[in-house]
C-alpha cells in the first residue's frame, strides 16, 4: 500500500545519494547514514503533524472535508479526512496548554488555500 502522507512527492534518486556522496571510510558513511536516518524519520513525524494541523485550520475556516480533500489532493474518504482533520484539532489543543502561539483559540481565521500564513503551523513543536 502506497504511503498517503508522500503522495505527489517524490525524492529524486541524485538528490537522495547527494546527501551521503562524500563518504569514502565506510564507519564514517555508517554513521552519517544513521544520522541521516534519524533526523528524517524526526523530520517525516513533525511534518505529518504539521499537515494535520494544516487541515484542521482549514477546516476551523470554513472548509468542508471533502473541498479540504480535493484541495490537498487526497483521495480520503469523508471521515478520512475527518480523522486527519481531528488529529490536528487534538494536536493543535495540545499547542494550546501549552502555550504556543497560533492555536485554534486565534480570534480570526487566516489561512488562505495560496498559502498566505502558515503563522499557527510555524513553531518548534510537533
């Protein structure tokens, strides 16, 4: 089954050994491959936090799951993305308690489908 998180996007294969070419000792190359790893699969969990985010202020502005789904280019169902919506939401209520800027508390929407502001979703938190 197809990752849904990826779909549209995929790393170039130069791009992908780019990032380790530099390596001749094969310790040093073991290594900086561990880090590698690590610091995506980090990378890979705050940016699927920061998409449900994403939907769940959608949502909060106005938009139905089904126009957020043909936005974003998911073919979820209607509580596919109704889930995805509500784990944002939890995400988002978490970033409220404790105390981070642009929760679903904000007084007025702001987020705009050309991506104008993406002010609630930028913080060091996932």
């Amino acid at each position: 089954m197809p990752d849904r998180s990826t779909l549209g996007y995929e790393a170039e294969p130069s791009d992908v050994a780019a990032h380790l070419a530099d390596f001749t000792d094969l310790l040093e190359l073991y290594a900086r491959a561990s880090a590698e790893n690590a610091l995506l699969l980090a990378a890979a969990r705050a940016a699927t936090a920061y998409k449900a985010r994403a939907l769940a202020l959608l949502h909060r502005d106005g938009y139905s799951y089904e126009k957020i789904a043909t936005m974003v280019g998911i073919s979820e169902t209607r509580s596919g993305v109704q889930k995805l919506v509500e784990q944002g939401r939890t995400l988002l209520a978490q970033d409220a308690e404790l105390g981070i800027v642009g929760t679903p508390d904000d007084a007025a929407p702001v987020h705009k489908v050309d991506g104008a502001s993406a002010s609630d979703l930028h913080h060091g938190h996932s």
